[in-house]
C-alpha cells in the first residue's frame, strides 16, 4: 500500500499529541486535563486508522474491478478490521 501525505501528516499530528500529553505529565498537570487530551490522541488515532483502511480498500476495489473480480469480500474485511481495531 502507497501511503500519502495526509497520512504521514496525521501521524506526526498524533506523535506531537502524545509528547504534549508527555509534557503535562512531567509538569503534574490536572489527571482530567491529561485524560483529555489522551481522549483526544484516542480519537485522531481511530480516524487515523479509518482513512487508512478506507485508502487500502479504495486501491484494492480498483485492482479487482480493473481484474474482473468481486469485491464484496474486500468491503466486508475492511469493516471487520475496522471493528477490530476498537
């Protein structure tokens, strides 16, 4: 799988979430301001997850239909790793 920009962009989003986390830890920062902001990398980490596999199942349902194939099994796979993931 050909990984774009956007994913290489929200990734390093999420790193500087984590070490920001990090930070208010080291500083002994509020438990619930941590907790939101964990929450917060929870989030960008499941829409991170989601755009990946949509782009892996986009390129994979072109493959198929540029072989002739179905693709059911591909859309149900990409929401069984979807489900997974949680």
């Amino acid at each position: 799988m050909n990984y774009d920009d956007n994913v290489v962009r929200r990734l390093k989003r999420l790193e500087g979430q984590v070490r920001g986390v990090l930070n208010m830890m080291e500083e002994g920062k509020n438990c619930k301001d941590v907790v939101a902001q964990l929450s917060a990398v929870r989030s960008a980490t499941d829409k991170a997850m989601a755009y990946i596999v949509a782009m892996n199942l986009e390129q994979c349902i072109l493959e198929e239909h540029a072989k002739g194939n179905e693709t059911g099994t591909l859309v149900k796979e990409a929401v069984e790793l979807l489900i997974k993931s949680r």
